[in-house]
C-alpha cells in the first residue's frame, strides 16, 4: 500500500493523465417502462491503472487531484476519451447507435468557465451529437455552488447537452431551483428507493417525490438499485429509469456493443 500511495501524488497522477494510465467504466441506466429510443445510457465512471492488472478506484486518487486542482484535467480527459471511443465506434460501423453519456464532474470544474468551451471542441472534434453528452452535478454542489451550477447549465444547454442532479430527495423549493436552473434529470437518493418495496412510509416519500419532479417535468432516476424486485414498486410510483447492481455491473467502456 505505502508504494502505491507513493506514487499517487499530484505529479504521478498529473503525468498519468498526459499518458492515459485511466480506464474508462460505465454502468447502464435503465428505463424502466419500454424505453422510446435506440440508443443506450451509461454512467461513465474512472478507475487509475496502477498496474497492468490492479485498477485502483477514485477513492484512491480523486481526493489528491482535488486537492492538488486537477479534477478539471480528469474531467476533460474523460470528455475527449469518452468522445473518441464513440466516434471511433460509430465510424467503424454506420448503424451502431451512440450511447448518452452520464459524465459525473469535480467542485473545480463546475467553477470553471472554459470548460463548455472544451465540450464545445470535443463534440465539434467528433461530430457526436450533442445529445448524447450529458454531465452530472450532485445535490450538495447545486447547494454549495449555485451561481457557478447556474451558469454551467445555461452554458452546456446552449450546446445542446444537459445535466442530471444526483442524491435528490428535497422540498418543492429546490425542485423548483432545479428546473429553473435547466435541469431534465434527478437522479433520486438510495436511502428512498433501497427499502421502498418493503416500507410503505418509504414508497409513499418516494411518490411524493417523483409527483415533485414530474410537476416540474424532469425525468427521475432510481439509484442504488440492488434488487430486481424492487423495479416493479418504481414502475408504479412512476420512476422513469433504474440504476445499481441489481439491473448491471459496471464493466470497462471498451466492452460496450
């Protein structure tokens, strides 16, 4: 452990990044009812290739990159690679259908304002349609950095990219600043969806909820989902799409068909 650590400092990871020593992972969301279109949704998570054979997961390293301030380098590293997977699959066969992409992204990179200038390059770079890139904020930074969410927002929707909340489980008034912010997706907090198919306080918090969200006319995500029976009490409180290990594993990006 210590010689792992010892290379896990922000001039190691810094150099990593220059040299791809990441991989790519994703885990499907699923649509709970008939899904209304082709292509797959993915969540795109980040594992650091310590060694050939040993992929350490950002436990390990995101709070070293967050201190040192290099999230915004992970985060665009992630972009172009995620981008450039996609298009080099779409231009190896015509009719395979481009994922959308749930890129999760760092405090720095909310913060950053060149940033939707860089998704600008990418999608121009690629030619992969706006759409299908969407970005992830959580809760506590909607709370934390409302300004700099705000304007993020505003920025990526221009482009034709939108943003999921995850972690919701709030009154009418954050779901009102959500969508007036330009939010189409919340992603909903375990702790309401774990125990709502054993719970009947547990399931009636969670339709209270989603009649929430629907009202402002964003789409709701279950996550944490770790049991297939569970989907059944989510189609009828009228979730739009599941998430966890009970519907799939995350598995390396490359794998995806």
């Amino acid at each position: 452990m210590d010689d792992i650590q010892a290379q896990l400092d922000s001039a190691g990871l810094r150099e990593a990044l220059k040299l791809g020593r990441f991989s790519l992972f994703c885990q499907p969301i699923v649509p709970i009812a008939a899904p209304k279109t082709d292509h797959k949704y993915l969540e795109i998570f980040v594992r650091f290739a310590e060694e050939e054979d040993k992929l350490l997961p950002p436990g390990m390293f995101f709070p070293i990159l967050e201190a040192s301030h290099l999230t915004p380098m992970l985060d665009r590293w992630v972009v172009r690679e995620v981008l450039k997977w996609a298009a080099g699959r779409r231009d190896a066969q015509a009719s395979w259908q481009i994922p959308r992409f749930n890129i999760n992204l760092a405090d720095d990179t909310v913060r950053d304002k060149d940033f939707p200038g860089y998704v600008l390059d990418s999608l121009y770079a690629t030619r992969v349609p706006p759409n299908r890139l969407w970005f992830e904020l959580t809760a506590q930074q909607m709370a934390h950095l409302p300004e700099a969410a705000k304007q993020l927002i505003a920025s990526l929707d221009t482009l034709g990219c939108h943003i999921a909340v995850s972690d919701f489980s709030g009154t009418e008034a954050t779901a009102r600043s959500y969508w007036n912010a330009g939010v189409k997706i919340v992603k909903l907090a375990g702790s309401m969806v774990r125990d709502a198919h054993k719970n009947a306080g547990s399931y009636s918090a969670l339709v209270a909820v989603i009649t929430l969200c629907q009202k402002f006319g964003m789409q709701t995500v279950a996550q944490f989902v770790e049991e297939r029976e569970t989907l059944a009490i989510l189609h009828k409180a009228g979730v739009d799409y599941a998430q966890g290990f009970g519907m799939a594993v995350p598995l390396p990006l490359r794998l995806v068909v």
